[in-house]
C-alpha cells in the first residue's frame, strides 16, 4: 500500500492535502486501486481501479473503472516506474475523451 505524497496532474502541481485529503494507492498481485478521499471530513473523491502489470521500466495499467471519465475505462496505460527504498515513482501520460495527453507524475510512500 502506497500513500501518495508528491504529485502533478496535468502538468501542475497538485496540493494533494489541500484538494483530496489523502490518496492512498493499493497494489495486490493483479488489481490497483488509487482511493482519493479526507479521512477527518469522511468526504470520498473518487476511484481509479484495474488491472496492472510490469516490464522492465514500464508499468501498465488497464482501467476498469474511473471516477473522473467513463471514457478511461478499457483503456491502457503505461507508465515509467521505479521503486527505490520506500519510495514509489510513477510518471507517464493518459488520453481519455476529458484528458488529452495528461501527464501524471506521481511520489508515493510505502505504508506499513
């Protein structure tokens, strides 16, 4: 499980305290789960879920649901990706019918 701490979304910045609360990224054997809420407000943002693999430097997703744009699912996605320590580092483009060659960088922690 991997808490998102350092990220931007379409090439800026993103305060993710400020607009989420807190993004925890879930990874069993096959699913992803990336959970957007605010644990002290009980207010649930949204869901990216699927299905995922690795080869080499590249990680891919593939979205069977998207709380943002129903256009995203069924689609793939690769990403460049590296796990150094307890840090885990996501970096690559989407393109959805709302999110046209959107970068996504993602920093996130390993929790226990």
């Amino acid at each position: 499980m991997w808490n998102i701490e350092e990220a931007s979304y379409g090439g800026k910045k993103s305060d993710l305290a400020a607009r989420y609360g807190k993004v925890i990224k879930i990874i069993t054997p096959t699913y992803f789960y990336g959970v957007f809420f605010n644990p002290e407000t009980g207010y649930f943002n949204g869901i990216t879920f699927g299905t995922w693999k690795t080869e080499g430097d590249q990680y891919t997703e593939t979205i069977k649901a998207y709380s943002w744009d129903a256009s995203a699912v069924g689609k793939t996605y690769s990403f460049n990706w590296k796990v150094e320590g307890n840090k885990f580092y996501q970096t690559g483009t989407i393109n959805s019918d709302r999110y046209k060659d959107y970068e996504i960088r993602e920093v996130s922690n390993r929790m226990e």
